[in-house]
C-alpha cells in the first residue's frame, strides 16, 4: 500500500480527508487473512496524530518519550485506540455491531470530557482538547472526537471502500471516487484484469 515515512517511522499515505478514516487506513487488507497494521507501537499512534495535524511536533515528542518511559500504560492506549479502530471500520463499512456502537460512543464521551468547548468559525461550537493537559491517552482522545464528529456529521458523510485487493481503505466519497488511490489499486487492478485477457 502507499506510505510516507515521518519522523522514521512508517505510515499509510493520507488519502481519506478525513483523520477518523485516516485511523482505519492504518490497516491495510481488513477483509483478508493478514491484513498489514501500520500500528505496530505507541510512537506510530503518536506520529499518526502527528502527522494528521491533530498535535503540534512539541507534543508529539513529548508524548513519544513519555511513552518510551512507560510502555504498559502506552501499550494500553494504543490497544483501546486499536479497538476504536476497528469498531469505527465496521460502522462506516456497514457492517457495525451493537458493541461497535457502545465503543465508539464510550470514546466519544471519554474524549469530551478531556477536552472542553469553545467558540469555532461558524456560529457552531468547537471542541478542544487542552494543550496543557497532554497525557498518554490524547491521542486516543483526539481521535475518538474525529470519530465522534465524522458519524454526527450534518449532512452525512458518504464514505467509499476500495475494492482493491489487500486494501479496504475508507474514504469521503463526493462523487463517484472508487479506489483510494488510482496510482496503485486502481493501476493494479488493470494490470490484472489485462493480464488475465492475455492469451496463454
């Protein structure tokens, strides 16, 4: 799948518009046997969040040595933001359970209660989460109200699935958009078909 190195650290190319969907494309091939986690460490979790303009470079070097400092805690945050993951995934895929939804809404209301409100651009309301009060668990949080915002969105956001093979990226879908990027699934899956039409 297309990735970037940031920091040294290996992350899925941005192609969602969207940093909740961003999080379900830091695995690849989600309906396959293997699929491929981007996030195999607390520090990758970080440079996610990072690297999606969620914390300032500061922050994130901060939090990256403090989990260094403490793995078991940081492991910890990086399992619940795993299962966050995959529940956000199967409620944007259509395919959510009940405990799907309880998950999500959980982290929704964790996450709003480690941020607070403030006035935005519009006349709508904005969430923040306090600069002052980065812990290990921000990212987790900040993510979680990317989700939050992503499902309460109005009007609704339509979100496409690749159909590439070993992919199952998410993305905002505003028109007729079918791969998450031509370059590589939607190039791949010509070079299939095509060689496939070639006689033996």
């Amino acid at each position: 799948m297309a990735h970037v190195i940031v920091d040294g650290v290996r992350l899925p190319q941005l192609v969602a518009d969207h940093p909740a969907l961003e999080l379900c494309n830091t695995v690849a091939g989600w309906n396959e046997d293997e699929p491929f986690d981007y996030l195999v460490g607390y520090e990758e979790l970080v440079r996610l969040v990072g690297h999606l303009g969620l914390l300032d470079r500061p922050a994130v070097d901060d939090l990256v040595a403090r989990g260094a400092a403490a793995p078991a805690a940081a492991a910890q945050v990086l399992r619940r933001t795993r299962d966050l993951r995959a529940a956000t995934y199967a409620i944007v895929a259509g395919t959510p359970t009940d405990d799907d939804w309880t998950l999500v809404g959980r982290a929704a209301r964790a996450a709003a209660l480690a941020g607070s409100l403030g006035p935005g651009q519009t006349s709508l309301a904005t969430w923040r989460h306090d600069p002052g009060e980065v812990g290990l668990t921000t990212p987790l949080h900040l993510l979680a109200w990317q989700v939050h915002e992503l499902l309460t969105a109005t009007p609704a956001v339509t979100v496409g699935c690749c159909p590439g093979r070993d992919c199952g990226w998410v993305f905002v879908n505003r028109g007729n958009r079918r791969w998450c990027v031509m370059a590589t699934c939607g190039n791949r899956e010509k070079a299939r078909r095509h060689a496939a039409r070639r006689p033996r």
